[in-house]
C-alpha cells in the first residue's frame, strides 16, 4: 500500500470544517435537546449505594423531575431557552434548548423512597441506597439546588 501526502496541514482542517457543517446542516435538528440528545450520565455503585451523576447545564432543580423503581431512574426535564435573541440575529448557535428525557438500568435494586438528589454547577448527584428487598415502587426524587445557597 503506498501513502498519499495529504498536503498542506490547513487543507486537512478546511476538510474537517467542511464535514463539520455537512453534519450540523443534515443532522442537526436530530441531535436538538427533546428530539434525539439526552443528558449524558455516569454510574457507579459503592457498597451502600448506587450513584448517577448526570451533565445539565441550564437546567433548574425546579424543572427537574426525577422518578426512581428499584431497577430504574427516569430524569425528565427542561432547558429553557434563556435570551431574546432574534433568529436573523445568530451567526453561529449550538446551545439547544427544550425537553429532554433519560431512563437508566440500575445494576442494583435500590430503595428509591430513601434516594436523595442535589444540583450543583450544571451537575446532577442522585444517590440510590441499594436494597436487599424487592417491590416495584415509583418514587419522586426532590432535587436540592445546591447553586441557592
């Protein structure tokens, strides 16, 4: 096989800005908060506890609703669009705003009445006590913004 110089290193970055834009033209609306995007999340287990910390810049605790089962977390919530900005006015806008939704598998049952959660930087904490009982029971998780204090 034989390689092929590319050229100059600006061209490889034209290249890249150039697909760049092809995906934002043709997928940018799939990937919009409340169309297809989703908090991005991470879940670790310790040995009391299950712990799921989510990304959530923009949102407020009150628009936050957190529904825990012993086997499964729902975050459901909203970014709401912040500035009065006229649509002819943007020269570039990435930040979406509008619904979104997250359902994760617990690796643990969990009691969920006990489950506490806090906001803090655009961060979502919610710790879920593990269980050795059980029942199938939806609670809602009240979220403490811990950016009022």
């Amino acid at each position: 096989m034989n390689l092929i110089p590319w050229g100059k290193p600006y061209e490889l970055e034209r290249f890249r800005e150039e697909m760049d834009r092809f995906f934002d033209r043709s997928l940018g609306n799939f990937f919009a908060i409340g169309i297809g995007r989703h908090p991005s999340v991470d879940v670790y287990q310790t040995d009391s506890e299950v712990i799921v910390k989510a990304e959530i810049p923009g949102v407020d605790a009150e628009d936050l609703e957190i529904l825990a089962t012993e086997d499964t977390l729902s975050i459901r919530g909203e970014i709401k669009h912040q500035e009065e900005i006229k649509e002819h006015g943007y020269i570039h806008r990435e930040r979406k705003h509008g619904s979104f939704y997250r359902s994760i598998p617990l690796p643990y049952p969990v009691r969920s009445e006990e489950a506490k959660a806090s906001l803090n930087n655009g961060v979502l904490d919610i710790r879920l006590p593990k269980s050795e009982n059980h029942r199938e029971r939806a609670v809602k998780i009240q979220v403490e913004d811990r950016n009022k204090h």
